[in-house]
C-alpha cells in the first residue's frame, strides 16, 4: 500500500507539471498560443475549436472525406488555408456553428484562424 501511495503521489505531481494554463489565462497573452495546439495526430473527421486550438492539430483522412470543424469557444474564429489558393475558406464561425470541406485532393493542407493566427492545423489526405 505504501508504494502504490508514493506512485500515487509521484504521478499527481507530474500531472500538476504538465497541467496546461487556462484559456483565459492565455487569451490574455496576445500571440502566446496555448499549448494545447501540440495535439496528436488524428484519423477523425471532427475537428473541435475549443481553448483557441484546433483539437486535433494534425488530422488524417482519406480522399473524399469531409471534414468538420465546430465553434466550441466563445469567440469567433475561421478556418482558413494558410498561403494563396488554398481550398478552405470559411466564414467567421460564432459559437457552436460548423464548417464543413469535403477533400478531393491528396496531400496536406495548413490551416489557421485569421483572426488569430496563432492557431495553427493540418489535414493530411491520403489517396
């Protein structure tokens, strides 16, 4: 019992280390992302908008998939190629509305949020 106690312990105090600040907090801090923008990589269609972060940051489907992105904060946000002539363009989404792109193309294709840029993604098409 003693060691599962110390291990208990131990692993709070990791979790206490690793623990990411408050969206207010960062939302506070202009052009400081938070840091939960490094997410794993995903095969979902869904991407949430939620802390000012695309969640997953780096999403994988296959050609012809659509995929959705939803408002979760309560700021409003886009989704937006980065660079010229890339093929999502969405219009400022308030909270709880969607954008929806269906991919016809392989590659991958960076994304962020105009209004702030610090919010950066990728969706990764496979044939």
């Amino acid at each position: 019992m003693k060691h599962f106690l110390l291990i208990t312990a131990a692993a709070l105090a990791l979790t206490a280390c690793t623990a990411s600040p408050p969206a207010a907090l960062m939302a506070s801090m202009p052009g400081m992302p938070p840091s939960s923008t490094v997410a794993a990589s995903s095969t979902a269609n869904a991407v949430a908008i939620k802390d000012f972060a695309f969640a997953p940051a780096a999403t994988t489907v296959k050609k012809g998939t659509t995929v959705t992105w939803t408002n979760q904060d309560q700021d409003a946000h886009t989704v937006t190629s980065t660079g010229s002539g890339g093929p999502l363009r969405s219009p400022t989404l308030q909270t709880g509305q969607s954008y929806q792109y269906t991919f016809g193309t392989p590659g991958t294709f960076e994304y962020l949020c105009t209004i702030h840029p610090f919010m950066t993604a990728t969706v990764t098409v496979t044939p």
